[in-house]
C-alpha cells in the first residue's frame, strides 16, 4: 500500500473498521473525536492542507483509525 496517497489509505482503513464494526469508521468520527469540523478533516486527509499543523493532524488522524505507517 505504499504507492497510495495518504487520502486513499486513510479512505481504506476507515472501511476496514467499518467492516470490523471498530471506530472510527467515517470522517465525521473523526472529526467528532477531535473537535475538528468534517470539511477541515477532509481537506487534510485530501492533502489540501500543508505545514506542520496539517501533518501532525494527518499523524493523530491515522494513529486514531489504527492506520499504520
């Protein structure tokens, strides 16, 4: 799974804990956990956020859906 961007590795390992019935298993759960709006969750899982704001989220983000690295 390496050659995937970070968007379509999130977007698989949201569906794998939707299977498992594990959390979180949408952006909005995420963004629910984080206090975060779902339209800022999706802008840096899409990589359209940049800095080192954005790539911690993106870290707190996948540890969070059990993604690894």
């Amino acid at each position: 799974m390496s050659n995937l961007t970070y968007g379509e590795r999130m977007t698989i390992q949201l569906l794998r804990n939707k299977k498992a019935g594990l959390q979180p298993s949408t952006q909005q759960a995420i963004a629910k956990k984080f206090g975060l709006s779902k339209m800022y969750v999706s802008s840096i899982i899409a990589e359209k956020q940049h800095g080192e704001k954005s790539d911690a989220w993106r870290k707190k983000f996948a540890a969070y859906a059990g993604m690894e690295n």
